[in-house]
C-alpha cells in the first residue's frame, strides 16, 4: 500500500482573495479596452451617417426628394440651397430613373406618397425606408472611378401590393459637374 501523494496545503481566505482579485482585473480590464477600441473606430462612422463622409465639402452636393408611389420611384433634384435643378428644359422630376454626377455627395430625402415602401439600392449600400409622412434622410456617393454611364439597380425592399415585384429604379453616372445639373447626361 502507497502512501497518498502529499497535497498542497489550501489556500487561506486572504490568499483565495488575492488571487480572484487578480484574474477579475483582467477579466474587466480587457473587455473594457475592446469596447474602448471599438467605439473609437465606429463613433466617427455614426457622425458620417449625418454629416456625410470626411472632406465632402470639395464635393458638390445635391439633394434629392426619393418618393415612393405604388409601384414607382420618383426623384426631385435641388441643390444644397433649395433651387430646383433641371436639365434645361423645365424638369425638375423624373421617375424611374436617378441621375447622379461622378463626384457628387447625394443626400436622399425618402418618403413615400402611398403606403410604406423601402428604397435600396444594394452595390451602393442604400437601403432606407420610405413612409408615408415622414421624411427619412441619408447620403451615397459613387465609388471612385466608376465609368460614366455605370448603372446600379435601386428597388423597393418593403412589399406594398401587386407591382411590389417591379418597383425598381436605375441609377445612371453622368460626368462629374460642379454645375449640378444632373439630367444633362
Ligand atoms: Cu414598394
């Protein structure tokens, strides 16, 4: 018969007490240098949703009113003081189809004048929806060296009755203006 391998002696109250207060320093400080780390990347990304990406203001600006109608899209072009932007001939609306200058910050200003639809246009990262007395705001620009021309595909995201299927847009790439006069492709 063997005898029992000898144990360590237990822990004293005061040394389990050090120890935990050890490892519960880590456990708290790690996680709050993670958050700490995460909000200061995505705090700024926040703003950027409001005010637009860092540096815009080189950029010219325009605004569009999207509205949503059962079943189409209709586009209202001003500039950043409210003037009406047209292509020469008087039009200041079109539907169906959203022409955006190379270089412009395009802030959208979605609504909806029938029931609730959704605005998306998924390789530009829009997706927003459209409500019926409610105006909701939000920006896009056009990737860095995209071709006059390019166009992305918008749809409605939010079913809303039978042409539900075939409300879509086009967005269309027109030369880079300062003049914003973005249906004079
Ligand atoms: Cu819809």
């Amino acid at each position: 018969m063997t005898a029992p391998a000898p144990s360590r002696p237990p822990l004293t109250p005061r040394e389990r007490a050090r120890r935990n207060k050890r490892i519960e320093w880590i456990w708290t400080l790690i996680p709050i240098v993670l958050v700490m780390i995460v909000a200061g990347i995505s705090t700024p990304l926040l703003f950027n949703l409001d005010t637009g990406p860092a540096g815009f203001g080189s950029n010219p600006n325009m605004n569009v009113d999207v509205t949503g109608y059962q079943w189409f899209w209709e586009f209202h072009y001003t500039d950043p003081f409210g003037k009406e932007l047209t292509n020469g001939t008087g039009q200041v609306f079109s539907n169906g189809t959203l022409w955006v200058p190379q270089n412009a910050i395009v802030w959208i200003n979605v609504t909806s004048g029938d029931v609730v639809h959704s605005f998306n246009i998924p390789q530009l990262g829009v997706r927003i929806d459209a409500i019926p007395g409610r105006i909701n705001h939000y920006w896009f620009s056009i990737p860095a060296g995209t071709a006059v021309g390019t166009q992305f595909l918008a749809q409605c995201t939010e079913f809303c009755g039978a042409g539900h299927y075939d409300m879509r847009a086009e967005i269309v790439v027109t030369p880079a203006s300062p003049l914003l006069h973005p249906m004079s492709i």
